[in-house]
C-alpha cells in the first residue's frame, strides 16, 4: 500500500462517504450510487480510485460487483496515525 494513494483517495468527501456506507457490509455498484447524486461513471470514478489505493475489494458475482471495505489497510492507517501522534512507544534498539 501506498501512503500517497491512499491520502489521495481518502481526500474526497464522496470517497470518504462511500467507505462510511461499506462500513455496514458489501454493497454493489448500483447500492452505493443510490446513496449520492450522481452519474454512475463519476461513482464507477471513485470506485477504481479507492480499489487503487486498497481501501475497497471488488468481488464479482454473477452480472453484478460487490464491494467492500478493505479493513487491513485502514487499521494500518490508523496505526501510522497513532504513531505519528505518539499515542505507541518504541523500544530503541541499543
């Protein structure tokens, strides 16, 4: 994963709103895109945005794609805040 990526795709208010909908579970294309208004190639935009950054899995089933969110990489996030503001210690090595 790739910080950049990520604090790019997590940037967008909408991309930030669609992983606040994929927190409750697996939901298509469609589903999501019920959510906000606007065309399906704009949401379909932010879709491949969040898959490049890892924050979402695409899964095929039948004639439709599900998505969900990609728990790992955000908790991984979250640690890397943590961090960054000193909530974890580190033992130096010596």
């Amino acid at each position: 994963m790739g910080f950049a990526e990520t604090f790019k795709a997590l940037s967008d208010p909408v991309r930030r709103d669609i992983l606040v909908l994929l927190k409750r579970g697996r939901l298509s294309a469609g589903e999501i895109g019920s959510h906000f208004d606007m065309t399906g190639a704009t949401i379909s935009y932010h879709l491949n945005i969040l898959k490049k950054a890892e924050l979402v899995f695409e899964n095929r089933e039948k004639n439709f794609i599900y998505y969900e969110l990609n728990t790992s990489v955000v908790e991984e996030v979250m640690l890397w805040l943590a961090e960054l503001k000193g909530e974890k210690e580190y033992v130096e090595d010596k």
